[in-house]
C-alpha cells in the first residue's frame, strides 16, 4: 500500500516536473496572446489586398497605388510571421543539443508508459513493446521524454474513440544504419488523409480542449536533437508516428 502510495507520489511530481499542467496552461495563456497579436496583421493584410485588387479593377487600372496596398500588405504578412517565430522559440529548449548524452531507448520507452500507467489501465490499454533498439540513442533525456510522453498521449486519446476492446498500443523499436527509431503505433480512429499534411503545424487540432502545439513542439525537438519525426502510411488502420534518433558512439560510455 505504502508502495503504491510512494508510486503514484512519484509519478505525479514526474507528469509535473514534464509540465504536462504547467506547460499547457502556459501555452494556452501564449497561444490567445499571440491570437490577439495575429489579429492585426491580419486585418490589415486583408484590407490592403481588398484595396489592390479594387484599385486594379479600376479603368484604367491605378497600379501605383495597387502597388503600394500590397507593400502595406506583405509588411504586415512579414510582421505576421514573426509573432509565429517568437512563439516557436519561445516552445523550443535552447541548447539541447548540448545535453545529449547515450539513452536507452527501451528504457525511456518503459518509464514513458509508466508515467501514464493509470490512464492505460484506465483504458484498458495493455501498450506491447516490440523489436529492439541495439545501442543506446544519443538524445537530450528530457526532450526525448516529451516527445515520448506527447505521443503516448495522443495514442491515448485516439484509442478513447473506439470501443474498449478494440484498442491496441504498440511501441515498435528498430535499429538501421546508425540509427534507432521508435514508432508509436494505435488502433485508433487514424487521421483522416486531409488532415495528414497539417498534424505537424502549429495550432492543427481536432480535439475539443486541444491547442494543437504537442506534434509541432515534439517536431521541433527531434529536429534540436538530429532526429526526426514522421507520420507513417496508415498501418491499416490507426495511426503511427516514428521517431529516428541518432545511435550513440559503440564507444560512449553506457547510459
Ligand atoms: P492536440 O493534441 O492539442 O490536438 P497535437 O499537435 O498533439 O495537438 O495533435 C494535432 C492533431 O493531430 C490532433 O488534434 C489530432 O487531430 C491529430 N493526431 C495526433 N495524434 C493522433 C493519433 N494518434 N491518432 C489520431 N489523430 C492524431
């Protein structure tokens, strides 16, 4: 009992320090602000184009002025996305290139689904773990936890929109040339092929109470970190997403 206890203890002050909370409420409170800041720019940009192309309608056509409505307009596009880059960086973890060090990536794996235990059991998700990594992987430890623990949360959520006893979780571990990969593979509803090309962008969701910055933050993190991460061709059905981190040195001390 007291175990237990000291368990669930443990993995809240863990779902904390990852800012599972914190984190999204911060981003939240970032993403109206930066709605508020897109909203200018935007209006004006629509503005400015409205009045170009009546300006080009006219006879004959007033391209000076057309000229310079759409000047007005790209200036606003261009301070448009610099609010954008603001809240990239500021959703980034500067220098964790510099905090890599050799992970096992089986090992993340384990305590990634741990942390999530209740909800799994919850769901009655019993997630299997398949294939093997090899070598350990060379990644920031805390960036690779977000990125795990986004994707397992995603996971868990798809698998919510279908019944209990249709619901499987696979974490799928691979080695190629240097590389380890991870794929996070459900049973879920999958995505829709339009939605496809957009999971990645900022702000993409399709989730009632979702901000759609977790697949846009894991992104950018892999990229921090020489990895990838890709949405797979549906496995049928449910979706997949795969994460390809570079394989530590056979030399490198061990994690
Ligand atoms: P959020 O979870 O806040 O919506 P994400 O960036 O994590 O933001 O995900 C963006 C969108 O991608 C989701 O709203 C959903 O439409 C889709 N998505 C991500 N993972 C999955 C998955 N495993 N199964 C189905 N759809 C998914």
């Amino acid at each position: 009992m007291l175990v237990q206890q000291r368990v669930a203890r443990r993995r809240a002050e863990e779902l904390l320090r990852l800012g599972q909370v914190g984190r999204l409420n911060a981003m939240g409170e970032l993403a109206a602000g930066m709605a508020h800041e897109l909203n200018q720019p935007l209006t004006a940009i629509l503005a400015n184009t409205r009045a170009a192309v009546r300006l080009l309608d006219d006879e004959p056509p007033a391209t000076d002025s057309a000229r310079a409505a759409m000047e007005a307009a790209s200036v606003q596009a261009r301070r448009a996305a610099d609010v954008l880059a603001r809240l990239r960086r500021s959703v980034e973890r500067p220098g964790s290139a510099e905090r890599r060090q050799p992970v096992a990536l089986r090992a993340a794996a384990e305590a990634a689904l741990h942390l999530l235990e209740p909800r799994l059991r919850a769901a009655g998700v019993r997630p299997r773990i398949e294939g093997e990594a090899r070598r350990p992987v060379l990644a920031d430890p805390v960036a690779l936890e977000q990125i795990l623990h986004n994707l397992l949360s995603n996971a868990l959520h798809a698998l919510q929109r279908v019944p209990a006893g249709e619901r499987r979780l696979t974490l799928r571990l691979e080695a190629h040339a240097g590389r380890a990969s991870l794929s996070v593979i459900d049973s879920g509803p999958g995505i829709p092929a339009p939605d496809r090309p957009r999971v990645f962008e900022p702000f993409f969701t399709t989730r009632a109470g979702g901000l759609g910055l977790g697949l846009s933050l894991c992104e950018t993190l892999a990229a921090s970190m020489d990895g990838r991460l890709e949405l797979l061709e549906p496995p049928g059905r449910g979706a997949a997403f795969r994460l390809t981190l570079p394989q530590a040195p056979a030399d490198a001390p061990g994690p």
